[in-house]
C-alpha cells in the first residue's frame, strides 16, 4: 500500500445488505445521509456475472462472501476489510495479491504499525 495514498471501494451488494440490516434501528433519513456520504467518497463497484459464476465455481458454502471476493479479486484491490472472522480464516493466504484484514488490523497497516495477528 502507497503511503497517504487510500481507494476505497463498496459493493452495491455491501450497501444494500446494511440497509436491510439496519431497518428499524437508524430512521431513514439518516441511513441515506450515510449512503450519500458513502457514495460520494468511496468507489461503489456492482457485483457482477463474472462474480457470481466465480463464487458458483468457489463452492464454499457462503455463496455472498464467494461473490464480495470476487469482486475484489477482479478489481484488483489490495485489502479486503471485513469484521466476519469465518471468511478471514477461509481465505487468510489463498491469495497472494489479496490480503483479508480486520477493521483494527487496517488500521494498524495504515499507521505503519505491527498487525496484531500477524506478530
């Protein structure tokens, strides 16, 4: 990762989940200010064919993770940070290029500092 250099990108599929997650928690107004702030700081990528034959072809019993992976894979990110330590423990080390972190572990690779997990 590039020194004071971040992109950051969002599945259409990531923001629609937490939508329906979210209902009846936050109002409605705020979740939309939430998803306009995101949308316009953040690279929202959609989940696409290719994705969803790959996560097909995955077979790893969590068909969404398989798709979001994908996505990652294909657009070449560099990071994937999740909180769901099931699909960091399925895919920790399967691929080079693709690194799975924590919140707390990105932020920790941000600040140039050891990843708790990795020490």
């Amino acid at each position: 990762m590039k020194k004071n250099l971040i992109e950051t990108a969002v599945s259409t599929q990531s923001i629609l989940d937490t939508a329906y997650s979210l209902r009846g928690q936050v109002q409605q107004g705020e979740f939309y200010r939430f998803a306009e702030w995101l949308t316009n700081y953040t690279n929202v990528d959609y989940i696409s064919t290719f994705d969803i034959k790959n996560a097909i072809r995955e077979d790893s019993g969590d068909f969404e993770d398989d798709t979001q992976v994908s996505r990652a894979l294909d657009t070449c990110c560099d990071v994937f940070v999740t909180s769901d330590k099931k699909l960091r423990k399925r895919y920790d080390g399967k691929y080079e290029l693709l690194q799975f972190l924590s919140p707390e572990e990105f932020v920790c690779k941000l600040k140039g500092e050891p990843i708790p997990s990795q020490t």
